[in-house]
C-alpha cells in the first residue's frame, strides 16, 4: 500500500511506501531561511555523478559543509580511504596529575592532529635510524 499524506498544518508530506524510486540525478534540500548571504545558487544535497557514485554536498553547494553525526562504520570501497586535508580527532583523556588546575583522575577532551602525530613520529624515526647507522658505523671499527 502507497500514500501520500499531508500533515494538518501542511508543515510535513509523508511518503509510505516500500521503496521509493527517485529518477533522477541531483537531490536539492534548500531552506531560504538558512542560507548565508552570497551562497551558491543550488543546494545538491546528493548528486548520481558522472562515476556512477553518490556525492554529498556536490559541488560544495553548502558553505557550511556536511556534518555526519552517530556514524557507525565507514566502509571503503577499495582496501585504502581515502581522505584528502587533514585529520584530527577529539579524545577523553584521563588526567594524571594535579597539574594546570586539573583533579587527578578526572577526563577532559583533548583534539589530536593525525599529521602532526605522524610528523613527529616521522622526525623521531629519521633520528632513530641516524642511531642505528652512527652505532653500526662504530660496531664496524
């Protein structure tokens, strides 16, 4: 059984189906309302592109870019993902001591940059491996 219901104040449409079928390429969502000034003139929330993909947020139609909340897996479709600008994640870290007004014990959130984590591990292995070599040199003599 299919329908479509308008709410009484005319604020929502319901769709009930099974499946719905949309035949077509781009997905506008747009709120006036909500727009900043001097925005893009489409809202393609989701787009069929030219690769047989879906894009969000096409052509970066929304200045304010796509929030994902609640994501619970993220599935490449080849074995590597790829990200293109920077990481960084938020963490709860327990704190350890009772230093810069900190309780011991207690958590707070912390935001840790992957390229500046993996920056330094790659500086500590350039000087880890000029050890090795300036050792092995000496073992040699």
């Amino acid at each position: 059984m299919s329908d479509i219901v308008l709410n009484e104040n005319s604020e929502q449409v319901t769709v009930l189906c099974s499946n719905l079928n949309v035949q077509g390429h781009d997905f506008l969502l747009d709120s006036p309302a909500r727009r900043k000034p001097n925005g893009p003139k489409f809202r393609r929330a989701l787009v069929h592109d030219q690769n047989d993909g879906l894009t969000f947020n096409f052509g970066n139609d929304y200045p304010g870019g796509v929030t994902i909340s609640g994501v619970a897996e993220i599935i490449p479709q080849k074995q590597t993902l790829v990200v293109r600008g920077g990481i960084s994640y938020e963490a709860e870290v327990l704190t350890g001591d009772k230093g810069q007004g900190a309780i011991e014990g207690e958590t707070h959130t912390v935001v840790v940059n992957v390229n500046e984590l993996l920056d330094a591990h790659n500086s500590l292995i350039v000087k880890l491996t000029a050890r090795v070599l300036a050792l092995e040199d000496l073992l040699k003599k």
